[in-house]
C-alpha cells in the first residue's frame, strides 16, 4: 500500500487534495499538520474523510514545519487519537508520553536526515519496546548499501515495519521495502510536493513501478550509473514487464565508481537478476565479473550483467542495437562496406559501435574531447584518430555522436557545426534525449538521413529486457513510451 504525504498551508486545500487523491485511488493518506499555517483543525480534516489517515505533526528538527510549543504540538497528536484517526505518528523519543486509546494505530518513527548510522540495528530495538503497532526507521543513504541494511530490518522485523532511505541513494529502498514486508510506503502528492529528499511521487510509484503489485516473490532488476536520476530505463523496462505479465520490478541504482564493487556484494542479498550498466560503469563491471559474451572482451565494455547457473556474466547490447539503428536509414542493398565513418567520443557506446561498423568493413575515424581516450580507443580498433578540433576537416559518409553534447538541458548545443555538414551524409545522434537534437535539425536541413538515439536506446534495452525474463520485448510499445516519457519530461 502507498501512503500519501498532503502538506499545504490551509485547511481547505488540505481536503481538497484528499478528495483528489482518493479519487485516484489512493487508500491510505498522511496529514503533514505542521505545514498548516493556523492551528490544526485536526477533527475537521478527518470528518468525512474520503480514506483512512495518518496524523502526523513534525518538528523542525525531525524535518517538519512544527513552529509551536512541544507541549501543542503533543496535545494535537492526542486529539487526532481522540478523534479516531486511523494511524498517529509518534517520534520514539516522546513515544511514552502520548498513550494508546481506542483503535488509533501507533507508528513509532525515527527519521536521521545526516545518514544511516552503524547502530541502526541498535535503533530498532529499542523502538520496538514502545509499543508500537508499526515501527518507522527512516535515514539518509549515502550508498546504495545503505538500502540493503535498512530492508534487512524490515525482513526480519518480528514487529511492522517501514524503513528505508531518503536522498537519490535511496530511491530503490522505497521501492523495495513492500517486497520485504513493510505494511505500506510513503509518496508525495506531486513533483512540486516533495517533502523529504528522494521522495517518489504517487503518480510514479503506481504508473512507474506498480508497487501494490510488488510481491516476496517479484524478482528484482535495475540500472547501474552515476548520475541515474535523468535515466529513462525503469520506466521502459517496468512498462515492458507489465505488458507481457512478467512478476518483476527494475529500480535506479546510483552508485559511485568507488562504491561500485561494494554494492554489487552486498546487493547479492537483495537476489537482484541483472543489471543494465551505464555511466561510468561499463568497463568497472567487467574487472568485478569477468566472465562474459565474446564482443564484450573484444568492446572492453559491458552495459548489461545477467545470472547464469555459474554465476554473474556480461553482454553489450549496443552493439548489434547499433547496427540494426543504422540499417534503418540504408537504402537496398547498400551495406557498410567501405563507408568512411567519423564517430565522436570514446566511451562505452563509442567502443561498440565503433567495432560495430569496423567489422562491417567501415574505414573509422576517432574524435574525443579526451585524446588519450581517442588515442587508445582507435589503437585497440587499428583505426585512425583525430584531434577534437580537427573534427571538422574530417570527410565522412557517416557521422556518428556518442558524446553528451546537445543532451537534455543543453539542447542548442551540437557537437558538429552545421557548416561542416554535407548533403546526403547519414548522421547518427545517440542521445534520445530529445529525441529531435539540434544536431539532427541541422543533418535535415543539409537533406542528411539521420537516425535517433530512441532507435538504438529501444532495441538494446529490448536485449536486455529478452536476456532478463526471457521474454520478446514489446518493441513498439517501447517506442511509444520512450517519446510520451521524453515529452513529458520537458
């Protein structure tokens, strides 16, 4: 079950949002009081309530808006119970000063907005012996591995239990904590309504990840990068397993390079069945699991790890993604051979789709704002490199973009000038995000045939999702939520 914060000002909008909540069907409601700017009317929020509530009233220094005495903000707990609200949130420290009456469930809550400390164990504990009917532990993640401890606690609570973690490290753990048993978790009203960091809005806990289907049995999969907030991957993966009725759910993972091999231990409790793997991750996986598909040591870069039954392999699914992108735009029975490729930058994707036209039989230039990089990337090929500068001097019939620039926020940006450009060259943006990069504007005004990064980004993520449940991938729906996401997201 999903329980949504409501934190406004006034008393009326207050309500106003409950009754729009419930009638997007929500089933369980928290009344953040203490961000009412007059004194709670606490019994005229829960007359007539559309669902059942959570009362609870934060002090400033639990992460709320409380500006009250200690002693008002105690007696406006004591009211909601009084006045029969389903749940009341008591911080532990105050637990005994608030008794239980009537059928008002206890929540004993402890929140650390600094990080999870080492004695968390230590916490629960002694939250457990303040009769409470459902305990709340809630920290700030520094690591993804923060998550793992605090969903360790809600597995092996013998009391109900909600913990998890707050900030980008903690998404997954507000995803997870119902697969683990927590009675509910928490969501805000709106983007624009967050009230602790990291926080999931309702919207996307049910349309993103399906949480109240979430079961002990759901298998767990998610994307490995650093930054992860911007990535699209979970919601076409989730859509993806919905539509074809598959029992899983694929969060985000931000994990630093120095985290990295740390998370992938500890997240072997979490019996996570595969990794999509971006930046800066791809070739860190491969020193971790070395055990792979043949192009991943000839790429020297991984973007997926899966389960086998001797353990953790790797496959790189841009490459033939690539591939299959570019065919898009060749006419009949032209083919690769022989086309002069330049491709811009060095990194993971560039590696694959670099060797991916070579063995085609392309002649491939390297261009990166990194030489070094350019430099070994275009020795391990035996294909040629060129300065950043240079880029412009450079004659090709095909013109590839595997570097950030023109990437959503920075869309006037292109990383070739339009002068540069020659008609009837084919041009190849992968960023998906736009989809419709000044770059490519800029390729159809020279009638260049172009090719988007939602090709490619749809056809390895469908590898991946096939390599994860064994499944065909819905690829027209993929597409189709790719571009509504994208647009959404302006």
């Amino acid at each position: 079950m999903i329980c949504v914060s409501i934190a406004r000002t006034r008393h009326k909008m207050v309500m106003a949002e409950h009754a729009a909540l419930a009638q997007r069907g929500a089933k369980l409601v928290e009344l953040r009081v203490d961000w009412l700017s007059k004194a709670p009317d606490v019994p005229r929020l829960l007359k007539d309530r559309p669902t059942p509530v959570v009362v609870t009233c934060r002090r400033r220094e639990d992460g709320g808006k409380w500006t009250g005495t200690e002693e008002e903000r105690q007696t406006i707990l004591r009211t909601a119970i009084i006045s029969g609200a389903e749940y009341v949130d008591i911080e532990s420290d105050i637990a005994k000063s608030i008794p239980r009456y009537g059928k008002t469930k206890r929540i004993i809550s402890h929140h650390d907005f600094e990080s999870t400390p080492d004695n968390v164990e230590e916490l629960w504990k002694k939250m457990s012996e303040l009769n409470a009917d459902i305990i709340k532990l809630v920290t700030t993640a520094h690591s993804p591995s923060d998550c793992v401890r605090l969903l360790k606690l809600v597995s092996g609570a013998k009391i109900p239990t909600i913990a998890f973690c707050m900030g980008e490290f903690g998404i997954l753990s507000r995803v997870l904590c119902g697969k683990y048993g927590a009675p509910f978790t928490y969501a805000a009203f709106s983007a624009e309504r967050e009230i602790a960091p990291g926080q999931l809005t309702f919207q996307q806990m049910n349309e993103i990840y399906h949480y109240d289907n979430i079961k002990s049995d759901t298998k767990v999969f998610g994307v490995l990068g650093d930054p992860i907030a911007h990535s699209l991957s979970p919601v076409l993966h989730n859509s993806a397993m919905q539509k074809v009725g598959f029992n899983g759910v694929y969060v985000p993972i931000r994990v630093t390079r120095d985290q990295l091999s740390k998370m992938l231990d500890d997240f072997q409790w979490l019996d996570v069945q595969g990794y999509s793997v971006t930046i800066p991750h791809k070739e860190a996986v491969l020193a971790k699991y070395p055990n792979c598909e043949e192009i991943v040591k000839e790429i020297g870069a991984a973007n997926t790890l899966y389960r086998t039954p001797a353990g953790w392999s790797s496959d790189n699914t841009d490459y033939a993604a690539a591939l299959e992108s570019l065919q898009l735009v060749l006419t009949p029975g032209e083919t690769l051979e022989g086309k002069r490729v330049l491709v811009l930058g060095a990194g993971g994707a560039a590696r694959a789709i670099a060797l991916g036209v070579a063995r085609k039989g392309a002649a491939v230039t390297i261009a990166s704002r990194t030489a070094e990089r350019a430099r070994v990337l275009a020795e391990s090929l035996g294909c040629r490199q060129i300065t950043w500068e240079n880029r412009g001097s450079e004659y090709a019939d095909i013109l590839i973009n595997c570097t950030p620039v023109g990437m959503h926020p920075d869309v006037n940006q292109s990383p070739f000038q339009s002068n540069w450009m020659r008609d009837d060259m084919i041009v190849f943006d992968t960023i998906y995000a736009p989809e419709n990069t000044l770059l490519l504007k800029e390729a159809r005004e020279h009638h260049c045939r172009t090719v988007s990064g939602v090709e490619m980004f749809v056809r390895q993520a469908a590898a991946q999702f096939t390599r994860f449940t064994g499944e065909p991938a819905p690829i027209e729906m993929l597409k189709e939520t790719l571009r509504t996401s994208i647009s959404a997201a302006k």
